[in-house]
C-alpha cells in the first residue's frame, strides 16, 4: 500500500472531516484493500468517545449550557425556553447521527466493495451532521446618506454612538455589517479590495480623468462633475495630491501612503464599545472633500469594500441575526457594486430608511421602494417594510397650520408627533400594498404584512423628551427581529430532526430480516407511479413557465417603441451638458451603470429594457411565490407533487402490509420531503439570473458600443458620445437585441425546467432503489444501531410536546399583555449611551 494511501485511511471519522477525505474513503468499491494490523488498530482507536463518558464530561456540559444561555440572552424568558427545547432536541439529534455514522463506517471498513446503498446512507448522515445549525438571518438597512441608518442601528444595538453617524463628515459608500457572538470582545473586520480589483478601479479612474489637458476652456466646467470629483477624491486619499495628474501605469509604481496588509482584511478588537467605535470610524467614515488631503485621516477608504462587526453577547440582537447597513446607490468599482447588489438580494428582510421630511417631500426613497420591490424579485427578500426616521422632528406651528379642520384637538408637541405618525402609517401602508400589488400580485404574505410601515425615533429613544420607549418603536423592531430568528430555528429544527429520524429508520429496518415476499412488486408499481407523476410535474412547470410568454412578447413590443424616448430621458440633462461630460463617461466605462452619489443610479440596460420588466413582473412574482397550489406558481407545483407521492407510499403500505411498513414507509416519505425541500433554495438560487437576463442581454449587446462611446475625448465629446451611443442602440434594436433579451430569458427558464426534474428523478430513483431491499444487492447486515433509532424516535416524538408549549406559551403571553397597563407620557429616564439603562 502507497503511503499516501494509508494518510487517507488513518483520517479520524469524526463530523468534522473533510467531506473530499471521508469520500476517498467509503466511496471506491471493487478495489481490494489490505491492511495492517497496526493500521486497524490505529483506525479503531481513533474513535470518539461514548456519548457518556465521564472523562472532562462536567465542564463540557457547563460550558455549553453557558454557550446556549448567552446566545438566548436576547430573548424574553418564554421565549428563552422554547429556544432551549429547540436546541436540546438539534444537539441530541446530532449526537445520535454522529454515533451511527461512527458505528456505519466501522462496519463497512473491511468490505472489498460497499453497496450503493450503504454509500448513500453514510453520505447523508455526513450531510446531516455538517449541515449548520442555522443560516444568518440578513436584515437590510436600504437608504441613501443621511436617512438614518446608522443612528437606528445604534439604537436597536444599544449603544448611541458605536457607528458614525453622517454630519459633518460624510460616510463612505461601504458595507457595514453588524452582529452579535459569543465573543468576550468587540471586533471589526474591514474586508479591503484585491490588488487585482484596485487595479481595474484604477485603471477606469484614470480613463475617467483622462484628455482633460486637452479641454481647454471646457475643463473648468467639467472638472466639477461628480464622477471627475470623486475619482480625484479618492486618488488624492491613497497617493496624495497631484495623484490625478499623474497616468496609469505611474500610479502603479507609486507608494500608497498607508499600509496595507498582504491578507487585505484589517481586524480590531476592543474591551469595550466606546474603544472598538474610536478605531472603526476612520475606516467606515470619509473626510470632506474640502479637507486636504495630506491630513484627512486614515487614507485607504477607498479599497474598503465590506466592515463586518461583532458584538460580545448582545442582551438585544440574537445571535444568528446580521444587520447590514447599506447604500442607497452601489459604487463605481465594479466589484463593490457586485457586491451591493448581492448583499440586497441575500437579505430576506429589507427596511427602506428614510427620514420624515423626505417620505413628505422628497422623492429619493421611491428609488429605493423600486430596487427592493426588484430584491423581492430576484433575491430572497421576503419581507419589505419602510422604516421612517427622524419621526420626533416635527414644528408644531407649521403641522397645526396644514392640519385639517374637524379632526381631534392637538395640545402638545407629542400629540402632534403620534398623529402625523399614524397618517404616514396609514397613507404608505395602502401606498406599499398597491405597488406590492402590481408587482407582486400573488404574493399573499406581502400583501396580508400588518406592518409595512415603522415610525422611530433614535433620539427620542435616547432621550424620551416626548416619546415614550414604546413610542419610539425600537422595542418592536426588536421583537420583529427576534420573531424571525424564532420562526426560523423552529422550521429548521422540525425539518432537521424529521429527516434525521427518516435516516435512522431505513438504517435500522437494513438489519431487518421481516421482508415480504412480494415485496419487489409493491416497489415496483410505486416506480412506476413516480416516473408518471414526474412526467405530469415536467408538463405542470412546462405549462406554468409559459405564462411567461405572452407578457414578454408585449414587454419586447414596448420596448421597441419607447427606447428612444427613454434614452433621451437619461442622456439628456435640463442644464445642458455641464458637469455631466465626465458622468456619461463613467456609464460608458461600466457598461451602461454608474452609481453616482449627486445623480443616483444610472443603469441605461435597465432603464431600456424597463418596459420588458413592467410587463412581466406580476407574472413573474405569481411563479415564484410560495402559498397554495396554482398552475401558475412553481413551489406549490413542487409540493402538491411531493403530498401526491406521500400519500401513494401511505396507500401501498397500508393496503400490502409492509411488515416493517411504519420504517419503510416513515423513510420514503420524509426523504421525499427532505430531496423536494432542497428543491426551494435550488429555485431561488437560479431566479436571480432569470431576472437578469434581460437587461444582462442587452448590456452584453451593447458592450461594442459603451467602449467606442468611452474612447471619445476632446471638444464636443459628450455630443458625439450621445450620438455613438443612440447609433449604437438603434443598430441593435434592428438587428433584434429585445428579441435576443426575451429568447435568453425563456432559455433561462427551460434550464430551470430541466434541472428540476433532472435533480427529482435522480434523487427519487435512488431513494427508491434503497428502499428496495429485495432484487437490488443493496441488503448488508449492518452494525446495530437499535439505541440509536430508538433514541431518534422519543426525539421525534418531542417534536409535537415542543410545538405544543410554544401555543401555550404564545397564549400566556398574550394574556399578560392584554391585562398590563397601558403606557401614558414618557417618564424622566437616563439613559447610558454605551450600554444598558441603569
């Protein structure tokens, strides 16, 4: 035997594991292999040790029972104690799965070659056993500068002034990430860009300022363009001044003024919040660009892509739970707005910030309502709300002046702040239903939300001049976060410990030796009950996908007729072409988008293929929803499917009489659930790029005519960039870029279609197959593991006890909220900004 060979076989077979190392392992069949006794016995030793064991057992329970009752702290004792029932029936769950699959690799060690079925009981139980015990919950903060982002995480964080707040100073345009641990110390880590990604940011800033020595009298108008101050901006923090006169490739040879870490990620740590905060803010926050250079802090803001904060212990942010801070209009790097993009739509929850005096007047959080409305689509945003901020800003005089006569007498400032919150409730609830409506018709738990609009005030919480806590509603955003935490490890736990037991089952009835002899046929006429119902679901998602057809044919017709106008809107500016030359230029530089911070977001791909999108998202949104099975709505599609074959495998149990029919039967039913429920993160994953397609087409088709717009330098540019750009459109459309846009997209969807009946075929013949122990050659006597099933099955049985606590519980605590006394005006309270109340 090589030696490299004998490493692989001396690996310890612990959870842990390499899943490449356990594979080399127990996958190979029909390969002899020998061993030494020396190696067996190395092997065999390796093993750990009985659950319970009493060697160091005390301090390992006290410690995690200290881990879990940290982690809890963020909850209300009710609460807490449904956690702990949650997490005692994972952690056993793992511990059973962890000694049968210790028990199955010893058994099989010998074999000169391991039935299939073996392999895919010891792959899935390594599955089970690696799988996390709860992906984050991402919660958005989406808002442009100054809405109050930071302020509002400081207040549900509690801790006033941890991340900087916009004033003098402006904040950069990064993500910040902000979470809570088991840590005893607060972290940062500030994720910087490659020098691969610097290079190509680079490479496009010194383009954008490119050909302005050749201006003359223009230069001065065009230099005080936005994407022209910017890229000064940030060359001028990382290389000093007179760094945008200087080209490409001298900036490759010159020297950053700071430092920066081969690793590329800065991590600081503190005791304390007060001291983490001090060291984050020259890093999340940018200087004015008034201030000199030379003296403006720390200067590599600009390679700052992603700030990820973690806080020891929060008594008020579970663990498990992120709260992201992010711009309201992505970056010029195209990493960076990659990135932006991605991290909205990986947020199952977004809150649009924005302040009481713009939800009154100005219109930037409508952009922002639209690019969330856009996450619903295309991410995993399930749940959308406005968060307006600022709320306690209000000038009585003024409100009492435009108040409608007839309504109920305001005495006080408070009064009037409570009463205009309810109308902005009022009004943006019915505002938000309509729009979810029209893009999101069939989305029942958008539509049926009971709150879609928050009103809170930072200050107010801090201060409670006018606002009671409650008032404020920072407590109730923080039991919203906690009910979703909840929620969430609750559908977890019920999944994780119901296909834990379904493993456990088929493990054990493989040492059965009951088998019915006409057993292969019950089998058989349930394959051939399944290959027809697949069929039936490859026809279904067929007929559901082609509702698609029609709205994207009336999308491509409208797009054909109104792309002139809508590219005239974005090229033309009422000002004329000053301080805009340089701005058409970056858009150009980056395929058609540029996140500009004066401008806002500019996508012309988007914006030309807008009328596509306006006609296919209510369809759109009605075929990914989730509720009750519809022709025209995928995942119910799925799941009638799944209770059609549950229900069969039932009726041939009950009717054949499988002897050991409640195990086969308990396995083939809750493995169809476990295959099928993989199925949903499968679709969603896939969805974004279908969304995308079309306005990702058409950038690809107009890439030729971005960089010939991008060339053109010297008088006139900005007109005969214009002029290359509406040429180059207008030979794409003729030559059928919509069309194209609308063929990729349907593609999308037949590749969808495929990969969802190929994954169910493959998975349910193989689940079949291992069901079947007569006729296949799968049958081998296996260690026992008789403790372990019956084990799993008391903890599967806990499963309805803990279900039926939570009512009760819920129940109580309704009760005792129903019977407390209501709150009246704010009582006199001092607050410490750094920590609890006292």
């Amino acid at each position: 035997m090589r030696s490299s060979e004998r490493r692989v076989l001396k690996l310890p077979i612990l959870p842990g594991n390499n899943r490449k190392d356990i594979e080399r392992l127990i996958l190979p069949s029909g390969q002899k292999q020998e061993f030494t006794s020396q190696e067996m016995e190395d092997f065999l030793g390796q093993n750990s040790p009985p659950v319970d064991a009493e060697v160091g057992k005390e301090p390992l329970r006290k410690r995690r029972r200290s881990d879990r009752e940290q982690r809890f702290r963020a909850f209300p004792s009710m609460e807490q104690s449904a956690l702990r029932e949650y997490e005692r029936l994972e952690s056993r769950s793992r511990r059973v799965l962890s000694n049968t699959y210790q028990k199955l690799i010893q058994s099989v060690f010998l074999d000169e070659s391991i039935p299939s079925g073996v392999k895919y009981l010891i792959n899935r139980l390594l599955a089970l056993i690696e799988k996390p015990s709860l992906d984050p919950i991402y919660i958005g903060l989406f808002g442009s500068t100054g809405a109050g982002k930071s302020s509002l995480i400081n207040a549900v964080i509690q801790q006033a002034m941890f991340l900087p707040v916009s004033g003098d100073r402006i904040c950069t345009s990064c993500i910040v990430q902000v979470s809570s641990g088991c840590c005893d110390q607060y972290e940062a880590k500030v994720h910087l860009l490659s020098d691969q990604e610097w290079k190509e940011e680079l490479k496009n800033l010194t383009k954008l300022l490119h050909g302005t020595e050749e201006l003359g009298r223009e230069a001065e108008e065009w230099l005080r363009d936005d994407a022209v101050d910017e890229a000064i901006w940030k060359l001028q923090m990382l290389y000093g001044r007179g760094a945008e006169n200087k080209t490409y490739e001298e900036l490759l040879k010159a020297k950053l003024k700071a430092k920066i870490p081969t690793s590329r990620i800065i991590t600081l740590k503190a005791e304390e919040a007060e001291e983490l905060s001090i060291k984050l803010d020259p890093y999340i926050r940018a200087q004015r660009r008034d201030c000199h250079a030379d003296s403006a802090g720390t200067p590599i803001w600009p390679l700052i892509k992603l700030v990820e904060v973690t806080l020891p212990k929060s008594e008020l942010i579970p663990a498990g739970v992120v709260l992201v801070d992010i711009p309201g209009t992505g970056d010029f790097n195209s990493k960076r707005d990659e990135m932006w993009k991605k991290t909205i739509d990986k947020c199952s929850v977004i809150w649009v910030i924005s302040d009481i005096e713009r939800v009154s007047g100005g219109g930037a959080h409508e952009d922002l309502l639209k690019e969330s409305i856009k996450a619903g689509q295309r991410g995993f945003c399930k749940d959308l709300a406005l968060v307006v901020t600022k709320t306690d800003k209000l000038h009585l005089s003024e409100y009492l002046r435009e108040r409608r006569v007839g309504n109920p007498v305001v005495q006080s400032q408070r009064e009037a702040i409570l009463e205009r919150n309810e109308t902005v409730k009022r009004q943006w609830s019915l505002l938000l239903k309509e729009r979810l409506k029209r893009k999101l018709p069939a989305d029942p738990k958008a539509l049926e939300a009971s709150d879609l609009v928050y009103t809170v005030s930072a200050q107010e919480y801090w201060q409670q001049a006018l606002l009671t806590e409650e008032e404020t509603e920072i407590p109730k955003l923080r039991e919203y976060i906690r009910k979703q935490l909840l929620d969430k490890k609750r559908r977890m736990v019920t999944r994780y410990v119901t296909e834990a037991f379904g493993l456990l089952v088929l493990t054990d009835s493989f040492n059965s030796t009951d088998k019915p002899p006409n057993e292969y046929l019950h089998m058989s006429g349930l394959r051939g009950f399944v290959e027809e119902k697949i069929q039936l679901l490859e026809k279904s998602i067929s007929q559901c996908f082609a509702h698609i057809e029609r709205p994207l044919w009336e999308g491509v017709r409208n797009a054909r007729t109104s792309y002139r106008q809508t590219l005239s809107r974005c090229l033309v500016r009422s000002r004329g072409n000053q301080g805009f030359h340089q701005t058409l230029k970056a858009v150009c530089l980056k395929n058609g988008i540029y996140a500009s911070r004066t401008l806002g977001r500019i996508d012309l791909n988007e914006a030309i293929t807008q009328p596509m999108y306006d006609q296919i998202d209510p369809v759109f949104g009605s075929i990914f929803r989730a509720g009750k099975a519809h022709d025209s709505a995928l995942m119910p599609l799925i799941d009638a499917f799944k209770h059609s074959l549950q229900e069969r495998m039932t009726e041939i149990g009950v009717r054949n009489g499988w002897k050991y029919d409640s195990c086969k039967k308990s396995f083939l039913i809750q493995e169809i659930s476990a295959i099928l429920g993989g199925l949903e993160g499968h679709v969603l994953r896939k969805k974004r790029r279908i969304y995308e397609s079309l306005s990702t087409s058409v950038q690809n088709d107009l890439k030729a005519c971005y960089e010939e717009a991008a060339q053109i330098t010297g008088k006139k540019a900005c007109e005969r960039m214009k002029d290359v750009l509406r040429r180059g459109v207008d030979r794409q459309v003729a030559e059928g870029m919509f069309e194209r846009a609308q063929e990729r997209m349907q593609h999308q969807f037949q590749q969808l279609k495929n990969g969802i009946t190929e994954k169910v075929k493959g998975s349910v013949s193989t689940m079949l197959t291992l069901a079947s122990s007569q006729g296949s050659g799968l049958y081998k006597e296996l260690a026992d593991v008789k403790n372990e099933y019956k084990e799993m099955e008391k903890l599967h049985r806990s499963l309805r006890e803990v279900a039926e606590n939570a009512v009760l519980r819920r129940g109580m605590q309704a009760f005792l909220l129903k019977m407390s006394p209501s709150k009246g005006s704010p009582a006199k309270r001092h607050f410490n900004p750094r920590g609890s109340t006292p």
